[in-house]
C-alpha cells in the first residue's frame, strides 16, 4: 500500500452534532476511524451559519446530547434557544471532552467514495489527494448543509457584497450605513431580518412566500431554571424518546373542528403567549391533516400579523396563503412582524413585483432599480439528499448514487441504501430526520449503526446491504404515511420542491420519532430484517427477513 493510502473500520463525514456522536460511539466501541471535515472548526450546521440573529428554534434542553447525564448536568445553557455561537461551544466543549478531535482531519473534503466489491470495502478519496480505505462509510455531513444558490440572470455581475447565511464568512461582516437585501423568508431570513432592521441603513426584504412565524418568547436562563429542568431531566429525555417529535410536548387527539369557538380562542391564546416551535400544532390532533382544522390556525395567526403591522397593505403582503400551517417549517421570532413598521425596512413581493436580473448596482425588479451595498440570501439549501450527492459515490456494479437516486432518493429505514453496502445514512432521506428533534435522532441513528457494525464484527460479517423490496415498500409507506397529512400541498423542502430540477418526493418518515425507533430496534432483534448480511472470505450469506 503505498504513503497516500491509510485503512480504517470507519470513515465519518462532518464534524457537526453527528459526526462528533459518531466519532465518539465507534471509537468506545473500538472500532477504528477516521473523520473528514470541510471547515477548519468544530460544529457543522452551526460552524457554517454564523449569520446575524442564528439560533437554534428547539428549546436547549431538547437540542443537545442525552447520551451522557455528566455533560447533561456540567453544561448551563445561557438562553432558552441558544446562538449559533453558543452551539459551537457547546459542540467544542463535546470535543475536547470527550478527546474527539484527534479523529477529525479539518479542511478536508471527501470528493469520492468507490465501493470494492472483492473486498467489501469504500475506497474513499479526499481533497488532500489521499486515499482511506474503510469497511464502514458513515456520511454524517448533515440535511442542511448545501446551500441553494439563488437562480436569477446577473447574480455574478453584483459589485457589492454577497452573502449566503450557509456559508457566512469567519471574518466580521459590517452593516452599518449599509442598503442590504435579504432573499428569502424561512426561518434564517426570519432570523437575519429580525436582527439587521435598525443596525443598517436600509432593509429591504425580497419575500417570495410569506410564512407562519410565531414568537420565539426567548429569555436568559437564570440558575434556578436550569435546576428546575435537571431534576426531572432523566424524565423528559425518556419521555422524548417515544414521542411523534422527539421532545416531551403533550399531542392533543382532539379535533379543532369539535371545539366551541372560545375554547378554541383560548388554546390558541395561550399556544401564541406560550410558544415554542410545536406550540399550535400540540392544540388539537388533526391540525396536520385536515384542511378546516388546520385553517383554524392559519386565520388565528393571519389575525396577530394584522394586528402587529400597521401599515394594512403591508400586513396584506405578509400573510401567509397557498399552503397549510405547519407544511413548511413555522418559524420563530420575536420582532419580526413589528421589524415591518419601521421607515428603514421595505417588503418586496415578488409574487406581485418579481425580479427581472442582478446588476452591479443591485437588483432590477418588475417595478425597476433596487440599490444594495449588500445582498444576503436566506435562500434555504439541496436539503436531505444533497450533501450525499455532492459527493461521487458509487457502489455494487460502479452505479452511481446521483443515477440511483435521480428520481428521489431511496433507503430502508433511512440508514442504508440497496446496492450501496455498509453505507450508512445519518438522519437521511426516508427517515423522520428534520421532522423530529435533531439531536435525539441523531443519537438514535448512531446508535444503531453502532449496534449493527458491533453485531457483524462479532459474527465475523463484513457486508451489510438492504434488500431492494424492503426499501421499495418503507419508501412506499413514507408516501403512504405523507398522503395521509396536508404536507404534500406545500412547495417545502421536505419535498425538494425549492430545487429547481430536483425530483419532487417526500423524504422524511412522518410516523413519528418514537414508532420510528421501535421500529428500528424491532428490524436488528430480528437479525436485520430486511437486510443481507455476508462474509468475503467464506462467501457465507444470510438475508434477514427475506421472503
Ligand atoms: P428555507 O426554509 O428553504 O427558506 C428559503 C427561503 O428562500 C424561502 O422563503 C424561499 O421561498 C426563498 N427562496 C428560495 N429561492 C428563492 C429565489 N430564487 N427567489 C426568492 N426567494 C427564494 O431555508 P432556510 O430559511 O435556510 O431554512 C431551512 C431550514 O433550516 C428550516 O426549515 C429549519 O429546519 C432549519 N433552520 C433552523 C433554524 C433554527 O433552528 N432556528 C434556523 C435556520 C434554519 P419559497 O418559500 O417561495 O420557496
């Protein structure tokens, strides 16, 4: 073997919340691996969106490790949803303390991972120009993280600056005295608008869909709060760990369509006084999958919008029509319907008043000449599959992932992809992924992956593939499940419909997080169902579960 080839168990993607979990359940499981990480820090996701206002929208107890009571207990969050940068310290301290770093190779991307048939290992090239070979290929380089570059005629002839809020640079952005423009409304537009209104010269909003955005109701953690959750924390993590959304929220199974009108008023008050991301939809079961009831909130929140915005044509703008609640991502925020009553801040509709091209001067829309010192886009990201197929990946036969998957991506349980053995998806498509707690799914998905390679290293097997029928017939029952809800009547990214091009399929597993995990653990107590494990040496095979 020649100096630029090294060999490991197990090559890991990212460096983020699932890379840092990997690194640390297969290295205490003895196995020996290597990870790569494209930035020169810690923190994925959150290394990557520095952008004004970035927070995470899931409560801190929630979104963090359970795995280890210690950190659980050393760790004091500062605010109930902490910053993007109190997310990388939290993430570096995860490192440091658990001596995970010495495992990760920075500013290194993976270009191509090949898969050796013989030898039933990945061949995996890096940017460096070396070469790892690993039995185990773990892509845990996340769901969000490969930005949509905006589609528009001139966008390189802009002479001032661009930003996406993906890729913010490490180095200070200044605002002041700044026109900025921000492109896009979901929950980083949200976020950024909120905190640039006021700290530049002008802002102007380019929406081409208005949201749902219910307030954040963010607040500093004081000492007896933290304590408060701690003790009954072992509690609320057991609890998360059956539910729909990975986090201990009470689901009603009632409808909206039976309750009085005041009852109705009165849960939906509370739901906005109180809230958190979950908050309207916990109100009444049927919420997500019936057009009346799901209404019912859509009008409550468009009666606050026009309550908060002054100006009534703007407040018309802002209103959020065409797709149910809840089908795209709410998003959370504190001042952002009020961000509209300011002189300095314009919305653009670009429903009404599209944009024509970029020029150097800023952006020309049906209505003329925009000028900008700044544009930022808050465009959203190739979610799901795109960090996957960013990479050549090819598997059994030298089939290209990108042909597999080229009208919408396909696994078993979201963990593996047949013809592309020991290949294990993180959080992936066909999992319940971003429709549930990240971190609680990212440390259930480690764990079996974790379990399942212990389990073949102590069989003696090497190669672990899904069978094509019970791919088939899981990703047939993610569109079952889908059809049964009001998400398919949105454009969202869920259904990769914010990518030009890309096929339109639902990806992530709406069965919830809880019936998800029993399900995972039921297919390994039944010796991998649905999957074929094998031998190279013996040729020895066994298939889980076939038919
Ligand atoms: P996003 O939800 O996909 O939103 C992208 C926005 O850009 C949408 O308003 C979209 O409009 C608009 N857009 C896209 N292309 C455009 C174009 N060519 N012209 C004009 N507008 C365009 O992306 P995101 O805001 O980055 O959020 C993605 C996900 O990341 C969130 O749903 C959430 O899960 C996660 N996130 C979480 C947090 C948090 O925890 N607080 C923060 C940020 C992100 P259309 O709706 O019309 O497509």
């Amino acid at each position: 073997m020649d100096r630029n080839t090294s060999t490991v168990d197990a090559v890991i993607v990212g460096a983020g919340f699932a890379g840092l979990y990997a690194i640390k359940k297969l290295r205490d499981a003895g196995f020996r691996i290597q990870a790569f990480e494209q930035g020169d820090g810690i923190g994925g996701t959150w290394y990557w969106n520095q952008y004004p206002g970035a927070r995470v929208d899931l409560e801190c107890w929630d979104y963090s490790y359970s795995f280890s009571p210690e950190l659980q207990d050393e760790w004091d969050w500062s605010e109930r949803y902490p910053t993007a940068q109190e997310l990388m310290k939290y993430l570096e301290h995860v490192a440091d303390r658990f001596k995970l770093r010495e495992h990760i190779q920075f500013n290194t991307r993976v270009d191509t991972a090949e898969f050796d048939e013989t030898r039933n290992l990945w061949r995996i090239r890096t940017s460096d120009g070396k070469t790892t070979l690993a039995r185990f290929f773990v892509p845990a380089s996340g769901v969000l993280s490969v930005p949509k570059p905006p589609e528009y005629p001139g966008v390189d002839t802009f002479k001032g600056e661009a930003y996406h809020t993906g890729r913010w640079p490490k180095t200070e952005v200044k605002f002041e005295g700044k026109r900025i423009g921000v492109i896009g409304t979901g929950s980083s537009g949200v976020q950024t608008i909120q905190a640039l209104a006021g700290k530049c010269k002008h802002l102007t909003v380019f929406q081409r869909t208005a949201v749902f955005v219910v307030p954040a109701k963010n607040h500093a953690l004081t000492k007896a709060m933290r304590d408060r959750v701690r003790l009954g924390y072992a509690e609320r993590r057991e609890i998360s760990r059956i539910t729909r959304f990975g986090i201990a929220a009470p689901m009603s199974v009632e409808s909206a369509l039976e309750a009085t009108p005041e009852e109705m008023a009165m849960k939906y008050e509370n739901a906005w006084t109180n809230s958190q991301l979950l908050g309207f939809r916990q109100c009444y079961g049927d919420i997500l999958s019936d057009d009346k009831a799901n209404e019912t909130v859509a009008d409550f929140i468009r009666g606050k919008i026009r309550s908060i915005v002054k100006k009534p044509e703007v407040a018309q703008k802002l209103l959020p029509y065409g797709f149910p609640f809840g089908t795209k991502r709410p998003c959370l925020g504190d001042t952002y319907y009020s961000v509209y009553n300011r002189d300095d801040v314009t919305l653009v509709d670009l429903k009404a008043t599209p944009i024509e091209k970029f020029v150097p001067e800023g952006i020309v829309t049906s209505e003329g000449l925009i000028e900008l010192d700044m544009i930022i886009y808050a465009t959203g990201y190739d979610a799901l599959s795109g960090a996957l197929t960013r990479i050549d990946v090819r598997g059994v036969g030298g089939r290209k992932l990108t042909d597999k998957w080229a009208d919408g991506a396909k696994t078993y349980l979201g963990l593996l992809t047949a013809g592309f053995p020991n290949l294990f998806t993180v959080t992936g498509p066909g999992s319940p992924g971003p429709l549930a707690n990240m971190s609680m799914s990212i440390e259930q998905h480690i764990d079996w992956i974790t379990n399942c390679m212990t389990y073949m290293r102590d069989k003696g097997y090497d190669r672990i593939d899904a069978q094509p029928e019970f791919e088939e017939s899981w990703m047939q029952g993610v569109q079952d499940i889908v059809k049964r809800t009001l998400y398919l009547k949105a454009n969202s990214w869920y259904l990769g419909a914010n990518v030009p091009g890309k096929p339109k399929v639902f990806l992530p597993y709406l069965g919830g997080h809880g019936t998800y995990r029993k399900k995972c653990e039921s297919v390994a107590q039944a010796g991998y169902e649905g999957f074929t494990l094998s031998k190279s040496t013996s040729n020895t095979q066994e298939t889980a579960g076939a038919t």
